[in-house]
C-alpha cells in the first residue's frame, strides 16, 4: 500500500513538467511570430508550399511571403527588372511577364533556388543569374534569344535541365557547352538551327533526352553524336533532312528512340542507323522513302517499334527485315504497296502488330504470311484485296495466331469459301464497307474463335447459295450485333435483312452474276509481233452491265489497248467481249493474263493465259580479233540475250577440235562470259567462232586469234662440202609468226642473185648453180619480225674436180638438176615447212615395165649425132628422142598419189632440146601441205615450184597449172645450153656427153584424168623420127603403201614410135 503514493506522486511530477514545457514554447513561437510574416500575401492565394501570385498586375515580389513558402508562382504580372527573392525558396515561376532583361546579380541570394521558369518573356539571351550551385533546371522557352552565350552557359554548368524552344537560335557553334556538363534535357525545338557544327555537342557526355524538332536542319554531319554515349532520346521531327548517310548515328549505343517524322528522306544510305545498338522505336513517317533495304536497316537489331507510314513505299526487298527480327510492330500504312508477297515479310519471327491500311494492295501471294507465326493483329483496310479473297484459297492459312482481321473498304464483292482457312484463332474480322454480293456456305466455319463479325452490305444476292446464312446467323446470335446484311436481288426482295427473308424465297430463278464463255488462251509469240487476246462472258441481268479487267500476273494491267463490246441479247441477257490487245510485243509483256468480269452481283475470273516472247539472240558482248605472244594467256569475251537465254558455244575454224582442251589450256568462265587460252601456242591459231542459239534464231560471231611467234630455226645450218660445177642447195628453215624476213650475206657482205645465185621458197633456200670454188665462205641467213631477230651461218667449201679420185670418175657424177617443191603448211599454226625434194634417182628397173607388146618398145633409141642423149627418170626404155609427145592415160586418184614433174626445154632449131620427165613417188621423205593454209594443198607447191623455177633465167616461161594442153612455151635460143648442168636419167652411164644442158619445168595437176601434154612443133623439125611417151598404172604391183601408211600406184613411161 505505501507502493502506490510514490508512484503516483512520479507520475503528476512530470505531467506538470511537460504543461510548463509546452506554454512556454507556445509564448516563444507567439513572440517569433510577431517579427517575421506567417500569412499568405494579400493579393496572392496559397496552397501548401506554394503561393501563386499570378494576374494580380504585381510590378515586383511581396515581400511579406510566408516563411514556408517554397514554390513561387508570379506570371503574367509586370515585374520590374530588379528582382528580389527570398533565398529558401527553390522554385520561382516568372513566365508570362514581357520580361526583357533580368538585373545581373538579382538573384544571387537565392542559392536554394533548383528551378526557375522565364518562358515566355521577351528576353533576347541568356541572363546573368550567377553562380547558382543548386539551381537545375532553366526554362527559357518562347522568348526572342538568338544566340548561344558561352560565358553564360559556364556559370549554369551545373544545369540538369535547359529548354531553349521556340527561340531564334540559328546555329550551335562548337565548344558552346562547357566542359563537364551535367545537362541531361536539352530542348532546342521551334528555332531556326540549320548548322551544326560537328563538334557542338561534344561536351554533352551525360545527356539523355535532345530535342531538335521544328529546325531548318538539312543535313546531319558524321560523328556528330559520336560522345553521346548516355543519349537514348533523340527527336529530329520536321527539319529538312534528304538523306541519311552511313554510321551518322554512330555512338549512339543507349539511343532508345529515335523519331525522324515529317522530314524530307528519300535517300537511306547503307549502314544509315548502324552503331543505335539499343534502338527500340524508329519513327520515320511523313518522308519520301520508296524501298525497304535491308542495306539501310543494317545493325538495328534490337528494335522493336518501326513507323513508315505516309511514304512512298512501293517495293520491300527479299529478305529486307534480316537485321530486325525482334520488331514486334510494324507500320506501313499510306504507301505506295500494291502487292505482298512471299519474300517481303521474311524473317519477322516475333512481329505481332503489322500495319498496312491505306495502300494500294490488291495482290497477296499465298504463303505471304508464313513467316509470321505470332502475328496477332493484321490490319489490311482501304485497300484492292477483293480478288485474293474471291480467286484464291490459302492465304491467310498460316495465320493460326491471328486474333483481328481487318478488310473493310476492300471492294470485295465475294467471299470464297476457303478465304479464312487456317485462321482458327480469329476472334474479329473487319469486313465493313464492301458490296458483298456472294458469301459462300461454309466460310465463317473455318473460324471456330470468331466472336465479332463487322460486316455491312446492302447488295447480297438472295438466290438458292444464301439460304445457309439465315441459320446460321440464328445459332451465332452473339454476332448479329455487328451484322447489317440486305438483300440487293431479285427485285422482290431488295432492301429485306437477310436473316428475316422466309427460307422458301431463295431460289436461283436467273444468274446475274457474270460467267465466262469464252477463256483467254495461251500463245507464243516472237518479239514485235502482236497479240490479242479474247475472252468473252454473259449474265442475266440486263439492269446490271458488265465491266471487264486484265491482270497481268495478279495485278492490274494498264498497259496496250483494251476494247470492250457489250450487248443485250433479247433485253434479257447481257453479253460482253473484251479484247487485250498487245501491239508489237516485247520481253515486258511476258506473263501470265486474266480475264476478270464483274457487275453489281460478283465477280468471275477466267482461267490464266500464258504469254511466252521468244527473242532472237543479239550479242551483248562480241569477241574481237586478238595478236597474242606465244605463252601468254588469249582472252575472248561473248555474250547473248534472248528469250528463252541463248545458249552460248564455241567452234574453233567450224569445228570442236581444241588443240588447248586436249592440252588442258583452255578455260571457259560462264558466269563472266570469257574464254581463256593460257600459254598460247601456234596451235592455238586461227578462227574461233561464238555461237548463240535459241528456239527463236541463232547467231554466229567469229574473232580470229593470231600467235606470235618470235623468229626460229626449223633445222640449223649445216656446213657444206660442194664439188665444182655441181649445184649448191644452202638451207635456212624458218618459222614464226608474222613470217620472218630472210636475208643472206656472205663473209659478211650482201649476197645479190645472179645467173648462178638464186633464191626460193621464200629465201629459205640458196641456190648455186654450177659452183665455183669463188663461192666458197661462209653464208649467214638473218630471219627478222617485229618480235625479234635470229642469225645463224653455214660453211660452204669448194672442192676443186681435179682433187677427186679415180673411182670417183667412174661412177656416175652426180648431175645438178634440182627440183623444189615447198610446201607451205600451217594446221592451225604458222610455222612454214619447207621441202626439199632430194635428187633424183638416176635409173629405173626395166622388170618395172608392163606394158602391151603390141604397142610398147622397151629397147633404147639412139639419138642423132648433133643431139646429146637425154634420159627420163623412172622409165622402163631410154629414149634419145628431143620432140616426145606425152600423154597421161591414168591419173591416180588415191588419197597420196604421185606427182607427175615435167622439165622441159625448146631452143630454136639446130640447138639442143631435151624433155625430162620426174616422178615423184610419196613413198619419199616429203611431207604434204595442209589444205589449211594453202587452200589446194598440192597445188600451193606447184605454185611456189614454178615461181622459182621460172627465175632460171630472165627469160620467163609462161605455162598454166590448170590448163594441161597449154604448151611449153619457147625460150631464147642460147641461154641454157652452155651454161646448166646436164642430168642424166641412169646413174650408171654418163649420156651428157661432156654438154651441159638445163631445162626448166612445170607440174601435171593430179585431179585431172586422160589429160593430154604435147610439146609445140618446131618451124624447123630435125631430121631424126619422133617419138611418144605415155604413162601407165603398173598393175602387176598390188597394196603399194606410201610413208603414212596411204595407198599408191605405180606407173611406168614407155616410148612408142610415131
């Protein structure tokens, strides 16, 4: 019991105390009060922490504001220039006052101020506020400040926030903003900026949000924003920009959205957006872009948000969208699409929002949307869709995710029955503002989730194919709410709701809606020709005309001459003709043509008709005459257009042999039409032929390739040992390409022709005749073309007669009559191949001889005593008869047979005369030309034989290779007898008679068969007889076969007397 009284004794000890406590405080704030202000300013209203003094006409700031006052609100008053602000106030609003100049230094004493709002003042710069440490956010908007004032900037470094807009800024010089700013909001829209400088922002490390819209900006210079690593809002609406250039954004690494609205782009250079790391939202609408790239769209990999829309975008690249495939929306309404399809929506895996009303679209390729498996909202609006939904089936068949559906204003008349297959997951479709004529049963079943139906139309044909929508409409009562559809046909039920016509009245009395009789057909035609095509169609309804289109490829062809003819045949039925005309066609007009026919009850589509152009091949790069050095690389270019693409062929000299493909040497590029040739040869040489081929035509173009070659020996010079009056043959075998020039010298000086020195075969042989011992030395042949020079020499050394033995004497001398044939042959290449027919052989076997015995005299005749005896080669019988007629009974026709040589020689009377006859059996070590190079292979050496054997002395003698009873004609009378080495027809016995007698000589042509060869008569005949020598087939030898392994005849010369 004594407890209590001390603890309640406790308890009223200190409840006394704190009554004390707090009147004496009460007395204290009473005392305070009466000193400093605590009510809200007489024409001013208050409101917590602010007092708004706004309107009231103040010409300066209360000075009795609450000592709680905080935010300060005096607009639209008339403050003067010298202002006075307490300085715990840390928001001042000074808007709205015709304030032009601000006092520097009046408000110094207001260092808690954080936020001060001059906008809408007549101010023309910055003012001085001073070194303001806590104040963070400016607003000089809508004020007349022209220019940026560095020196003002500095003290206001501290800056978090500055809005400058709607000012008269014209330009940011570089270095405006201070070192280490923290302005983080910089707002400089509505100026009249139409310079950056590139290094202006630069300073501005820790900015977030810039706005530049509403400038005079057209163009932004690169690495303008490289240091604005803390960036992620960006706004350049409405400037002037044209064109983006590559990596202009570059630094940009935290950018989230960047909003390019309402400029003039047309231009998007690659890499345009590249280095925006972050982007999430891209706004480009209101511009003039025409294509989507994926060029331009380049490194823009995380965004997500894309607006095009009011462009001009008509085409959308394959494969566009590579670089965005997390966008998840996509807007691309008021454009320029007319088509979508396959390869414009590809790789898009997580779009959900795709936007494409107000286009132009009246085509989309089935399988459009595949790429596009969480697609939820399709907006396809005021468009030309209706024939994708009344022609085809499948086309939104991959859009399982689809929850809205938007068609309305599409000029879709019908509905076809698989229009919606696929869309299991629709929940509204838009159909609203279409004159829907035809709704086929069974449409809206393909749509299990549909839970409302927008559809208007006051023009369904009623007939038997409605009946079903009544019932239908009746089990999905949820969806007649949005359903207004009426009856347009028959006449007895226009204007009626369908769902309260009677069942019984939809009947299929008439067709008014069009059907084709007559389908466009298919045809092939050649470039330039014209085409037309038909098709025809009817209906039963006279008060409804018909209207016909093309579509070229499923868009709508507006091209060529369209004629339509429509008719009412007995006042009931309509028909119409339409005819597509293509006037001289070409490869544009190439595709596939449709045929649609329409009125106020549907549509009908005919089958597609197929247009092939076929174009001749015409040569877009020819092949040109080429000079290519030996070893190098040939390089020949060809190519063709046409329709169908010719195919492109090469033939070299008209055929497929390939001296360079056997040798693996040549190369052919078809993807850039050149054909190669590499370590060219003289092979390689010659014409080469392009061939371009279609079913329209084909073409041949030729170029030919030459080789050249620098000048070579074919054989090297040998020295050579001659006897005395024999005939000197010296040998310089040349080859290359242009044909080397030759020049011979002796000991060093200029070698000229004489009687006794001559040259043939092109120079490359040297001929003496009857050599002397002053013709010793040495010969050197120079062979010389543009591409170099080559020398080599030979020895030639004279042996005196009287030094031979006398062994020597009794054998047969050898005789000096030398016959040349050259052969020029080039297979393919240039290298001329000369031959030297050796000498002949002296005596031929008499057993060689078969010949009738009743014509043939095999014994020797013996000449007249003034007549030295002459010989023929090859023969079975000598004869020394100077006048012999020969004739030429067979000629051989196998495929190497021998040459017939005549040498003949006519002086005038009492001279000598003599007739030499040489076979030339292929069993020799001659070689034949080629046909290549001298056109007539035998009959080039002819040529060159007799040019040279013509040159035996100055006194010509004219004689024809193709004509064979040409005869011989006469030479002078003195000038071979006494100075040309005889030759004997038999080695073994010497019929010269120490005379030396030179004849000349022409050649038999082989193709021609019973020929006849007769010597000239003589005005002064000899005394002796003459005789005749003809020419036989020794057929008593069988399977002759020359060095090549080619059949040969053996022939025979026998003497008749005449």
């Amino acid at each position: 019991m004594a407890v209590w009284p001390k603890v309640t004794w406790f308890f009223l000890r200190k409840f006394w105390c704190l009554v004390f406590f707090d009147v004496w405080l009460s007395l204290l704030c009473a005392t305070f009060s009466m000193t400093q202000p605590n009510s809200c300013p007489v024409n001013c209203s208050c409101l917590g922490t602010l007092v708004d003094c706004s309107k009231q006409g103040l010409t300066k700031i209360p000075k009795d504001l609450p000592l709680w006052t905080e935010i300060l609100k005096t607009s639209s008053t008339h403050l003067a220039p010298t202002i006075l602000v307490i300085s715990r106030i840390s928001t001042v609003d000074l808007s709205n006052n015709k304030i032009k100049f601000i006092v520097p230094g009046s408000l110094a004493s207001s260092v808690h101020l954080n936020e001060l709002k001059l906008n809408h003042n007549e101010l023309t710069e910055i003012p001085d506020l001073g070194l303001l440490g806590n104040l963070s956010s400016i607003n000089l908007a809508h004020n007349e400040i022209f220019s940026l004032n560095r020196s003002l900037l500095i003290q206001t470094k501290y800056l978090k926030n500055l809005d400058l807009s709607h000012n008269k800024i014209s330009e940011i010089p570089a270095g405006i903003f201070p070192n280490g700013s923290r302005l983080q909001v910089l707002n400089l829209s509505n100026n009249r900026i139409h310079h950056l400088d590139k290094g202006c922002l630069y300073n501005l490390t820790a900015l977030v949000d810039l706005k530049l819209a509403r400038n005079r900006i057209s163009s932004l210079p690169k690495e303008l924003f490289k240091r604005l690593s803390a960036l992620k809002f960006l706004e350049l609406n409405r400037n002037r920009l044209t064109r983006i250039e590559g990596l202009t954004f570059d630094g940009l690494s935290a950018l989230t959205a960047l909003r390019l609205r309402r400029n003039e782009i047309s231009q998007l250079f690659d890499g345009a957006f590249f280095g925006l790391s972050s982007i999430q939202q891209l706004q480009l609408d209101f511009n003039n872009i025409t294509t989507v790239t994926k060029a331009w769209l380049y490194g823009l990999n995380s965004m997500q948000q894309l607006s095009l829309s009011n462009n001009q975008i008509s085409t959308i690249d394959k494969d566009a969208w590579e670089f965005c495939q997390q966008m998840s929306e996509l807007d691309l309404t008021h454009n320029d699409l007319v088509s979508v399809e396959k390869s414009s929506l590809t790789k898009l895996p997580k779009l959900r929002q795709l936007i494409l009303d107000y286009n132009k679209i009246s085509y989309v390729e089935e399988g459009s949307f595949a790429h596009l498996p969480v697609l939820q909202t399709l907006e396809l609006n005021y468009n030309e869709i209706s024939w994708t939904i009344e022609d085809t089936n499948g086309t939104f068949t991959e859009l399982n995710q689809v929850i809205k559906l938007g068609l309305a204003a599409n000029r879709i008349k019908s509905i076809a029955r698989k229009a919606f297959a696929g869309m299991q997951g629709l929940k509204i479709l838009d159909l609203q503002d279409n004159a829907i004529a035809t709704i086929q049963d069974g449409v809206f079943s393909e749509l299990p989730s549909l839970q409302e139906l927008r559809v208007n139309s006051s023009s369904l044909l009623c007939d038997c194919q409605l009946k079903w929508l009544p019932a239908w409409l009746d089990v999905n009562s949820g969806l007649a709410s949005t359903v207004d559809l009426k009856c347009g046909h028959p006449e007895t039920l226009v204007g009626l709701v369908v769902q309260h016509v009677p069942v019984n009245n939809f009947t299929c009395d008439d067709f008014p809606k069009p059907f084709i009789t007559e389908e466009p057909i298919t045809k092939v035609a050649l470039r330039e020709e014209n085409v037309t095509l038909t098709c025809k169609a009817e209906s039963t309804s006279a008060a409804s005309p018909m209207s016909a289109i093309w579509k070229k490829d499923n868009l709508i062809y507006k091209g060529s001459q369209v004629v339509t003819l429509a008719r009412s045949q007995d006042g009931r039925t309509n028909l119409m003709t339409s005819e597509l005309q293509l006037q001289n066609i070409s490869d544009e007009d190439a595709g596939r043509y449709q045929c649609v026919v329409s009125n106020d009850f549907g549509s009908t589509y005919s089958s597609r008709a197929k247009i092939t152009v076929h174009v001749f091949p015409t040569f877009t790069k020819t092949p040109v005459d080429i000079r290519v050095k030996a070893g190098n690389t040939a390089r020949l270019e060809c190519h063709a257009e046409g329709s169908p693409p010719p195919e492109v062929a090469w033939k070299k000299d008209g055929g497929d042999d390939f001296p360079a493909a056997r040798e693996r040497r040549m190369h052919v590029m078809s993807n850039d039409d050149v054909f190669f040739i590499v370590n060219v040869k003289a092979a390689d040489m010659g014409v080469y032929s392009c061939t371009a081929q279609n079913v329209a035509g084909v073409i041949v173009a030729n170029a030919t390739l030459t080789v050249l070659e620098t000048p070579s020996f074919v054989k090297q010079m040998e020295d050579r040992e001659i006897v005395t009056g024999e005939t000197t043959v010296l040998e310089c075998m040349a080859s290359g390409s242009p044909k080397p020039r030759l020049n011979w010298t002796k000991d060093g000086g200029p070698l000229v022709a004489t009687e006794r020195h001559f040259f043939t075969a092109d120079s490359q042989l040297l001929i003496i005749v009857h050599t002397k011992t002053s013709d010793a030395g040495r010969y050197e042949c120079e062979m010389s073309n543009p591409l170099g020079v080559e020398r080599d020499s030979t020895m030639l050394t004279v042996i005196p007669t009287s030094l031979l033995s006398g062994d020597r004497e009794d054998e047969s001398a050898t005789i000096g009559i030398i016959i040349i044939a050259v052969v020029c042959c080039v297979v393919g290449t240039s290298i001329v191949w000369v031959i030297i027919i050796h000498q002949t052989r002296k005596r031929a076997r008499i057993n060689d001889l078969s010949l009738p015995s009743s014509t043939l005299q095999t014994q020797p005749l013996h000449a007249p005593p003034s007549v030295p005896f002459p010989g023929v080669d090859f023969m079975a019988a000598d004869t020394n008869d100077p006048d012999i007629n020969i004739d030429i009974e067979s000629i051989p026709t196998t495929l190497y047979p021998p040459d017939l040589e005549i040498l003949a020689y006519k002086g005038s009377v009492g001279s000598t005369g003599q007739l030499y006859t040489y076979l030339a059996d292929n069993n020799s070590d001659s070689e034949h030309s080629s046909t290549k190079d001298s056109g007539n292979g035998d009959s080039g050496r002819r040529s060159n034989s007799n040019e040279d054997l013509a040159m035996l002395n100055g006194n010509v003698v004219s004689h024809s290779l193709h004509s064979l009873n040409t005869a011989v004609t006469e030479a002078s009378d003195s000038t071979v007898s006494s100075k040309l080495p005889c030759r004997s027809n038999n080695p073994r016995r010497n019929y010269c008679n120490g005379n030396n007698t030179r004849t000349l000589s022409t050649f038999v042509p082989q193709h021609r068969q019973n020929t006849h060869f007769m010597e000239p008569e003589h005005t002064n005949r000899p005394a002796y007889s003459r005789g005749r020598m003809s020419l036989y087939e020794d057929r008593s030898v069988r399977n002759s076969r020359n060095s090549m392994g080619s059949p040969v005849a053996n022939y025979s010369l026998a003497r008749h007397e005449v």
